[in-house]
C-alpha cells in the first residue's frame, strides 16, 4: 500500500488514542497524539504559574517539544529536553488544556509542527482539528463519537487502571464542559470535516471500531 496518512478527530473520551494506536500498529504506520502536544504546552503553563493574563507569544518561544517512540511505552513527549508524559494525564492539565490549546499562539506552533510531522505521510494522527485545519488533505478522515455515558464509563475505567478513583458524575461534567469549549473557541474548533466518514463506537469494543476503521482503509 502506498504512504497515506489518516486523520483521527472527535470529542473528548471518545476512545480516539486507543484506537489509533491500534490502527497504526496494524498498518505499520506512526501514531501521533495530537492531545498529548496540547497537554505539555499546558504543563509548562502551570509550573510557570500561568494565568488568564500570561503571554502566550513569549511562552511558546521558550518552549521546545519533540516526540519520541519508545518500544515497550509508546510515544513520549519530551518538553524542554525533559520527558513529561507521565504527567500529562494529571488532572490539573485536563482541566486547564482546552483554555491552552484556545490560544492562537499555541495552535499555531503545535499545527505546524503537526504538519512537518505528517509530511512524508505514513501518520495516524488523532486530535481535535486534524481534518479540517492541520492534514485538510489527509486521504483518510474519521469523526469518533460515542455517548457521554459511554465516554465517562471508559474514562472511569482507564482510570482506575491506573488507580486513579474517579466519580462517573463529574466525570461526565468534565467531558461535557471540555467538549463544549473545544466546539466553540474562535481558532480551529472541534467539528467533523465535511469529508469525514462519522463512527459511533457507543457500545462497540475496540476490535469492532478497529475494524470497521480497516473496512474503509485497506
Ligand atoms: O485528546 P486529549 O484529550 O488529550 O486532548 C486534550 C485537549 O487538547 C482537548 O480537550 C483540546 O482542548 C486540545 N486539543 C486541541 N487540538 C488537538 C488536540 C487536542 O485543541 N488537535
């Protein structure tokens, strides 16, 4: 098969990363977390002490970010010549991402490295603007939605896999209020590009959506 690239979008929790891992496993092909890039820049933003009055122009400036592949863990994002993935899922970043990732600043820093990634092709990329603004011709685009319960049951799992306690409520207070933000920022908001084929994995397992993904693809 010829290189391609695949762009993953859709609302929080939808089960996007897990699924283009696999997608990309399968297809020999390079996953990239378009979430995780957006998560790191906020990172920085808290230990720097960020607020609603921080200057996002000069804080990208200061701020380097490169991907690496790690057999066993996977990707790694390593901000400053440190590797701070294992922090990115805190919570204090989710709930402080969507207000980062809605600064021009940092969207477009993060999509033009985005696209000097997807550049020779062969990428899976998940996020939340892939389709339309950051791979627009990307030869493959999929929307991923799922109910907010469904979303919330998942999330509550994942987390208490890693033993995180988590209650089902607030979790879906917390995806809805990010997903609400996400769809209605002024840059590059969450939607479904016109040529995007729409999968709901509400009550599929992981090796259905994968499939019905690969039905499309190969
Ligand atoms: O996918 P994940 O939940 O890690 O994304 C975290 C946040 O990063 C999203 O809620 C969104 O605010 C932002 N994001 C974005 N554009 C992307 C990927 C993520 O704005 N391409």
């Amino acid at each position: 098969m010829s290189k391609i690239n695949i762009a993953l979008d859709g609302p929080a929790a939808a089960g996007k990363s897990t699924i283009a891992k696999l997608l990309a496993s399968k297809l020999s092909m390079i996953y990239v977390d378009t979430g995780a890039m957006y998560r790191a820049i906020t990172y920085y933003y808290l230990q720097e002490n960020g607020s609603t009055e921080t200057n996002f122009y000069d804080l990208v400036n200061r701020v380097s970010i490169h991907l690496k592949y790690d057999k066993e863990k996977g990707q790694r994002v390593i901000l400053n010549d440190q590797d701070v993935t294992d922090y990115l899922r805190e919570n204090d970043v989710t709930n402080h991402v969507s207000f980062v990732a809605s600064q021009e600043p940092v969207r477009t820093f993060l999509v033009e490295r985005q696209q000097l990634m997807a550049k020779e092709k062969g990428i899976v990329m998940d996020g939340r603007d892939i389709g339309t603004t950051v791979l627009p011709d990307a030869d493959f685009k999929f929307y991923m939605i799922a109910s907010v319960e469904e979303r919330a049951k998942r999330r509550q799992i994942d987390n208490e896999a890693r033993g995180i306690e988590s209650n089902i409520e607030t979790l879906k207070d917390e995806i809805k209020a990010r997903d609400e933000f996400d769809m209605n920022r002024d840059i590059s908001p969450l939607k479904k590009a016109e040529d995007a084929i729409t999968i709901d994995t509400t009550g599929l397992s992981i090796e259905e959506v994968t499939q019905k993904i690969l039905g499309y693809v190969v």
